[in-house]
C-alpha cells in the first residue's frame, strides 16, 4: 500500500512543448520610379539635326503614342532649342522607361525607321552601334564614293541582304553607319560592311555571311 502511494506521489510531470509563434514577413510593395529618385524628375533631350526635322514633324504621332500612353513619358518639341525634351511622370512605372526612349528618339535621328526603332523601347538586347568609314580604312576622293557604293549594292541589294541574314538594321549616312540588332548580330553585320570596305568583293562577303549566320542559327 506504501508503495503504491510513493509511485502515485512520484507522478512525472509532463512538458507541454511551446509553440513557436510564425513571424509573418512584411510585404514592401515596389517602389515607384517616381519615389526611387526622391520625387525628382529626370529630364533627357535629343537634339534634332536640319535634316530630320521635317521628317520628325510627319512621324511624329508614331513617336509620341508609345512613349506617352505605353512607357508613360512626357515628351514634348521644344521648336526654340530644337530638342525633343522628356521627362518622367508620377506613374511612370519604370525608372528605365526614360532612358529606353531618349534611345528610341535617338535612333530615328540617325534615320532609323519608327517601325525599327520603335524595337528598343520593347526589348532589352537591342542597341545601336555607329563608326566611321575611316576608322576601318583612310580613304578619299573616288575610293570613298566607291566604297559607299560597295557597301549600298545595286539599288540596296547588298545592305538588304546583310540585314535579312543578321536580323539587324543598318542606315548608311554619307560615311557614318549605324547599325541597330542585339550584340552577336551588329558583330556579324559589321564585320561584313568592313570587309566591303577594305574592297572585298560581294559574292565572297555573302558566302562568308552565309556560314557565319548558319553557326549562329545552331548555337540558337
């Protein structure tokens, strides 16, 4: 009888493991790019040369629809300056939104099409790249006609067809030439307008495009 008293006074004593109490996470909605700098507004402005003036002025709806009502970027002419003058907005969603368009604004001002530049303010890879016919070669007088001629082909036929096969844009201006496509395209494009520079013929210029643009189809 003692004994079973002793067991029943000797009772072990439970422990109840505590609940660990789940912390919640705070949620921070993203901040705004109008918050990201301060409430500042970020200014950009193109210049406008003589020569796409008027071309602006009949383009210039095509211009301004995208980056008012898509990236949502004030954009106006300052006809004074002769500067397209932007500028981010409470709503812009994207602090970068102002930077794709000061490019897509530059680009038709070295005489892209709005249809091709317009390419820029929608995808991330793409930029232009521009050199000089002198940096490749010093050339003067006839030679330089002659090689501006090598590079446009009969009626545009050669810089159509290094467009096609590397998917990039190309605009020929007196010496200068811009090439709009992603980094591994504008190398292709550009290696083939040099080599018709330094006075390589255009049939060995497109079978050397032709293997280089099937490599790159693999690798894709």
């Amino acid at each position: 009888m003692d004994s079973n008293k002793g067991a029943a006074s000797m009772e072990v004593e439970e422990t109840v493991p505590a609940v660990a109490k789940v912390v919640s996470k705070p949620n921070f909605k993203p901040l705004t790019a109008h918050e990201i700098s301060d409430g500042q507004v970020q200014f950009r402005k193109i210049s406008v040369p003589n020569h796409r003036f008027t071309p602006l002025k009949k383009a210039w709806m095509d211009i301004y629809t995208p980056i008012y009502d898509q990236m949502k970027v004030d954009i106006r002419m300052n006809t004074k300056t002769r500067k397209v003058e932007m500028m981010t907005r409470r709503d812009t969603p994207d602090i970068s939104n102002l930077q794709k368009c000061a490019d897509f604004v530059h680009a038709f001002m070295l005489g892209f099409d709005v249809i091709d530049a317009v390419a820029l303010l929608r995808m991330d890879e793409l930029y232009v790249d521009s050199f000089e016919i002198k940096d490749v070669k010093t050339l003067k007088g006839e030679h330089l006609s002659r090689a501006i001629g090598r590079l446009s082909g009969k009626g545009g036929k050669t810089k159509f067809a290094i467009e096609n096969s590397t998917k990039t844009r190309i605009v020929i201006a007196d010496t200068k030439i811009h090439i709009l496509g992603s980094f591994a395209n504008i190398k292709v494009a550009r290696d083939s307008l040099c080599s018709l520079i330094m006075g390589s013929p255009a049939g060995k210029v497109y079978s050397k495009l032709r293997a280089v643009t099937a490599r790159l189809a693999e690798r894709f």
